[in-house]
C-alpha cells in the first residue's frame, strides 16, 4: 500500500494578468512609488491577489491593502482602462478603491492573509506586517515591532 499526499498548489497575483501586462504594472510600480524592481514585483501581485479576493468575495469593503501594498492597488487604479477591463473580466464589475488607512490593524491584516491563502493564493506576510521577523518597511505600522 502507497501513502499519497495532497497537495493544493497556490497561485500568485502575477498568474491573473500576461506577462506583458505584469511587465507594465511592476515597472510602473517600481518607477512611480521609488521601489527597487523586485520589490516591486511583489507589491504589484500581492495587490492583484487582494483586489481579485475583494472582487471575487464581494466582500471589499471589509478588506483593505496593508501600508506596503497600498502602492501596488495605486498602481493597477492608475492604468483606468486596463484597471476596468481586467475588474469587468475577473469578477464582472468595477471595483471601487475607497481608502481608509485608520482601519490598518494587525488583526485586519492577518484576517486579509488568511483570506488570500484561503483563496489559494502565496502570500508574502512581510508586506502585510504579519511576519514573524517583523521589520519596519514590511510592517503596517500598528504593533509592538515597529
């Protein structure tokens, strides 16, 4: 008898639009927001990830972006009509960002992970502030480790 084991494979926000279109987000990102490119390849597809989960959900309005991949959300909103199709072809309606930056909380922060990974999604916990080793620059700002 032969034990097998399940694995679920995760995605990553990068895996919801062409590699072209990555390409334009993360450059931008990268450009406009003063980040080091890889850095900002993984603001721009932790912020696809989180408007996907939002959109999907229909629960938007109780998840918000942490502080680091605020940015990234900016990024996608700024390409409008890019940013529009790929709402109406992900989850059928355009999606709103509605900022309130008062709402950062530690716990909001790992309720929006634990979203993302239910989802199926890789997250990066440094960019949420829900890393064990938490460090300023990935940090939401609210807790004891910054």
């Amino acid at each position: 008898m032969t034990a097998t084991t399940l694995t679920t494979a995760t995605r990553t926000g990068r895996s919801l639009v062409t590699a072209a279109e990555f390409e334009t987000l993360a450059a931008f990102c990268a450009e406009e927001y003063g980040l080091e490119r890889c850095v900002a390849e993984q603001v721009v597809d932790q912020a696809l990830a989180l408007v996907h989960v939002m959109g999907t959900s229909g629960e938007g309005a109780s998840m918000a972006p942490s502080q680091s991949v605020d940015p990234g959300w900016h990024t996608l909103i700024l390409h409008t009509g890019w940013y529009a199709e790929w709402c109406e072809r992900s989850f059928g309606y355009f999606l709103h960002h509605q900022p309130n930056s008062k709402v950062r909380t530690r716990g909001l922060m790992v309720d929006v992970v634990g979203r993302l990974q239910a989802a199926g999604f890789e997250v990066d916990e440094r960019l949420w502030g829900t890393a064990a080793d938490c460090n300023p620059p990935a940090c939401c700002g609210d807790g004891p480790c910054c």
